[in-house]
C-alpha cells in the first residue's frame, strides 16, 4: 500500500510525510554513519554449507544451537536452511522477522502517539519508539533507521537511536536472506556499494536503504543473492554483474 512494485518486490518512493528525493544531503550522511551499510557481520560460510530440511540429521553428536534440536544424542534441524560444517551454524532460508536485542531494523511509521511512534518493522511484532529515542520529528509514513533496544517475554519491541531517512528507495527482501546479503565480514554488501556507489542501510528486518549511485544495479544484485542464496560461487556471480557496466535510465525506470 505504501508503493509501486518493482523488481517482484516491494520499492517505495516517498513524499510528503516519508522519503524525500530531495532530503538533506548532510542527514542522509549522518544516518548513513550511525548505522554502516551492514547490519552487523557474517562468520557464516556457503562454501562449506550444505541445505538441510526440517527433521534431517546434522550431527552425530549433540550441538545446542539455534535452529535445532536434539534427539539420543544427536542434532536435527527444524527448519529448511544452510548448515555450516565448520562452523557449525544454520541459517534458516525461510520464516519471518523475529526482532532481537541490537538488531539494526528500518521501519515505517504507522501511528503517532503522545509519548512516541508505533512502527511497522516487517515483523509479527511492532516496534514501539520513544520520542526520547530520536531527535527527528516523525509524522506517518516516515522511513526510520533504528536499533532494537529491548524486546521482552510478550514481544514488545522498543526501538533507539532512531534516524529518518531521506530520499532514497527501500527494497523489502527475505529477512533470512540478510546474512547472505551481508556476506562474511560484510564483504558482499560492500562490493555492491562499491561497485554501484550507492548509500546502502541493511536492516536485520529485510529492508534494505538504497539511496544514489547506480541503484538498479544494486537492487538487481541484492535481488539475485536472495534468490540464489543458497547455492555456492554467488559472490563471483555478484561480482560479474557489478562488472557489466552501468544500468540505463531506461532499464531501471528512471530516477
């Protein structure tokens, strides 16, 4: 409802009342340092992952770790997902946004409330921000960078350090498919800004702050790591699309 579709996802372009594209250069810097192109880093390696289905064995011995149970000594998983022999991680492919404490998450405004905003976080759960927790002010609508800072036992979500971001486009992806996007020591989601010389925010929440630059192309690659998520070689594949040059006006809809 907030916007047109694109790319098979949800893009939104916003005006009075959200993103601007003519926002303050200096405030979209300012956000863009508070909260780096990534939502946190990745130790978590495709190469030696291997897709695991709900029930399958994963080890003989018994691991506690999320995602998992164990059975006779023995650890299987409950979800469809990639599972990390070296490391010994799984990282689900499918499910929804569960917020947890120091996640860095973009939200929209839904509700303006004496004491503070409700924002939707692409979540089961909304995120609740105190006006003590931001120095903008929000109205409905507004695009909001925030952190996660605190989450108790019913799921109530309250949001910190809250920036309105200006501008720009949000592209809604899988929120399982974060960490692939954020690639190891974040060094996938800097080759596409590198390469596209585009701001980027990724929030942990799967919305993903693109502003400048060649941003089709960026969305293009963000787009391609969620489907191919989990298959092997995705970053040399990234790399020869940032490598074919520049996405025309025309092929990414203009600006």
């Amino acid at each position: 409802m907030f916007g047109e579709k694109r790319f098979g996802k949800e893009r939104f372009r916003r005006e009075r009342g959200g993103i601007s594209s003519h926002g303050p250069r200096g405030q979209r810097q300012q956000a863009a340092r508070r909260f780096p192109i990534e939502a946190g880093t990745e130790q978590f390696s495709v190469r030696n992952a291997r897709v695991v289905v709900p029930g399958e064995l994963i080890s003989q011995s018994p691991r506690p770790i999320p995602y998992a149970f164990i059975k006779d000594g023995k650890t299987y998983s409950t979800v469809m997902g990639l599972y990390d022999e070296t490391s010994g991680r799984l990282v689900p492919l499918e499910g929804c946004y569960t917020p947890k404490l120091g996640d860095i998450v973009i939200g929209i405004v839904t509700e303006v409330k004496f004491a503070g905003y409700t924002l939707n976080i692409k979540s089961p759960y909304e995120g609740f921000l105190s006006t003590k927790d931001t120095r903008d002010e929000l109205k409905l609508g507004n695009v909001v960078v925030a952190r996660v800072k605190d989450v108790d036992e019913v799921k109530n979500v309250d949001l910190t350090d809250a920036s309105r971001l200006e501008g720009g486009e949000i592209l809604e992806i899988s929120s399982m498919k974060v960490p692939r996007v954020i690639g190891k020591n974040s060094s996938m989601i800097r080759m596409i800004q590198d390469a596209t010389r585009s701001e980027i925010i990724v929030g942990r929440n799967g919305r993903v702050w693109i502003r400048g630059g060649d941003s089709a192309r960026a969305i293009e690659a963000i787009l391609k790591i969620e489907r191919e998520a989990h298959t092997p070689g995705l970053t040399d594949r990234i790399s020869m699309l940032l490598k074919s040059g520049p996405t025309s006006p025309t092929a990414s809809g203009g600006a």
